[in-house]
C-alpha cells in the first residue's frame, strides 16, 4: 500500500518560482497530493518554497534547469518530472511549454497560454509529436457562481442577446509600466495582461466574437465593444487608480470588478482562494483547458491590440467618458 501511495505522486517543476502568481500554484501542487522536486527563476528571493519542501532543487540558469529536468528523464529516476509549471512572463511562455514538453512533461501554462495566435499552432504540432500535453489555467471557468450562470444562460431560448457591461481597475503603481508587465511586446499589453481571463469568460458564457472595436487604448487604460455570438459588451480595463469608483476609494479599496448583465451585477467576488487547486484538480482527472479552450481569447486579445481606436458612436464603456 505504502509504494502504490508513493507511485500516485506527481513530480512538478516550476518556472517562475519568485513571481506573484507562483504561490497559487506551489499551493495547488501540494493540495493535490504531489510536490515540486525542481525550481527556477533568475532571481534568487524564493524562500517561499521552503513553505513546501527543502528537497527543491532550485536554479537561476534556465539551461541548467533544462539539462536537470532531461536528466532526470533520462535516468528514469523516481523524480521524473511529469508536469512542468509555467509562471514566468508572457512572452517565455511559448519557450517554456516547448522546454516541458521536450523533457517528457505536460505543461500547466498560466494565462495568458501565448501571446500570438499563431504559437498556437506550433505547440499543437509538439503536442503530436511528444505526446504530451499543454495545459492553461483558466481558473474563472471552475467558480462556482460562474459555472451556475453558464448553465442558466444555456438554458435560455436561442437567440437571445445580452447587453454586458465589464470593468476592471486593477491599481498598479509605476514599478507596473518599468516591469515587463508594462511592455507590450512582453506583456501583450493590458487587454492581454489583465484582460484576457475575463475575455476567456465572457467567450465560455456568450459565445465567439463577431465583431471588435476599441475606443481607447494607452499604457494605463483599454475600453470597447465587442459584438459575441450571444451578447453585446462593453468592456473597460485600467491599472491606473485614478479609475476606480468613488465608492471603492472611499472604501479603500485598490481594485474594482464589476459585471453586469442586462443591469444585473454578477456577483462572483467570494471564492477565488482555490480556483487553481480546482484546475489542478482538473488537469489531474484528465478534464483540464488546453490549447483549444485557450485559442479564442488569445485570438481576440490579439486583434483588440491590432485594431485602430475609432469612435465610441455611443457603444461606449460608462467610464469612457472623459477618458
């Protein structure tokens, strides 16, 4: 019993291990039973891995972590990495699926998966070729709330269309626009950056996109509309404080997320402690997002950042005005 208990452990890797997002994922790795055996992120402040183990071995050097993970494979060790965990910044992350991939792993990319539509299709080609796969972290598709209005608005006649209005001010400060985050080669830029979930959400309730229009775009602020297969949005995204709500600055709060439906606020604001343990969970029973589930909003993120910025013509964001 006790070597079938050690068989059923799943070795990680993590990449990014000194980033904001990494917690959340060192986290789902041991709540689903499993443990990170190799780490790397070129800075070297990671002592939050000793919340998790002391065994970690940790690099600064991509290449040395690279040559460890192949080794392992190799030596068909005990500590063969079977996923590799992606938290670095977007425009590593098509490299860092291809590295797991190559070293025998699946992938768990946070979002966004890639910047540009069409790395897509070279992963898929990697996935056939080592029959492993890439997996994202779409975590607003396992909350609870979220997944009862899916199911609701399935429900409703076809052919019914929504009006949806969606704003999120999520305060940053200037070490936001030095950082790669800021840039949009990097980062993909905000709609992409800080967007893109909440357009992966809108898509899995709504439908595809059929049209798209920007109405303001600078490095701080993006707003406009975009026509889905089964609603109508509105959408406003800012890092700047500046945008946040009378009510929640006087109430001191840094961040804002609003959607409304047909003037109806959805309200999904609890909750979000375990999303990625439950995607974790996913992922490990065979029924995780993959390339497919990711393409759409990678495909429209990238549009919204190639398209010119035209008028409002009064489809325009309640906080356009004036912006």
């Amino acid at each position: 019993m006790e070597a079938q208990s050690r068989k059923a452990v799943r070795n990680f890797a993590l990449i990014g291990a000194g980033g904001y997002i990494a917690p959340r994922h060192l986290k789902a790795i041991r709540d689903t039973g499993n443990r990170v055996v190799a780490a790397i992120d070129p800075k070297d402040s990671v002592g939050v891995l000793d919340q998790y183990s002391f065994d970690v071995k940790f690099f600064t050097e991509i290449e040395r972590f690279d040559r460890h993970l192949e080794k392992l494979r190799r030596l068909h060790s005990d500590e063969h990495v079977n996923y590799v965990s992606i938290c670095s910044p977007n425009h590593l992350h098509d490299s860092h699926c291809r590295l797991a991939l190559r070293v025998g792993a699946d992938a768990i990319c946070e979002k966004p998966l890639v910047i540009n539509p069409w790395n897509l299709d070279a992963l898929e080609e990697i996935e056939h070729e080592t029959h492993r796969r890439v997996h994202t972290v779409l975590q607003l598709r396992v909350h609870p709330e979220l997944i009862k209005l899916k199911a609701k608005l399935e429900a409703e006649p076809a052919g019914r269309v929504h009006d949806v209005v969606l704003s999120y001010v999520t305060s940053r400060g200037n070490w936001y626009h030095v950082s790669w985050k800021g840039q949009a080669d990097k980062s993909g830029g905000i709609a992409t950056n800080i967007g893109i979930h909440f357009f992966d959400l809108l898509i899995w309730l709504f439908g595809p996109p059929v049209g798209t229009r920007v109405h303001l775009a600078d490095p701080r602020r993006m707003s406009g509309f975009i026509e889905l297969e089964r609603a109508r949005v509105r959408w406003f995204l800012s890092v700047d404080r500046t945008d946040l709500p009378a009510a929640a600055r006087e109430a001191g709060r840094t961040t804002y997320r609003h959607i409304g439906i047909d003037g109806h606020e959805v309200e999904f604001s609890e909750g979000f402690t375990d999303l990625h343990t439950r995607v974790y969970e996913k992922i490990l029973a065979g029924e995780g997002f993959g390339i497919r589930e990711a393409r759409p909003s990678v495909e429209l993120t990238h549009r919204i950042r190639n398209t010119a910025v035209t008028s409002a013509d009064g489809l325009g964001h309640p906080f356009f005005a004036g912006k």
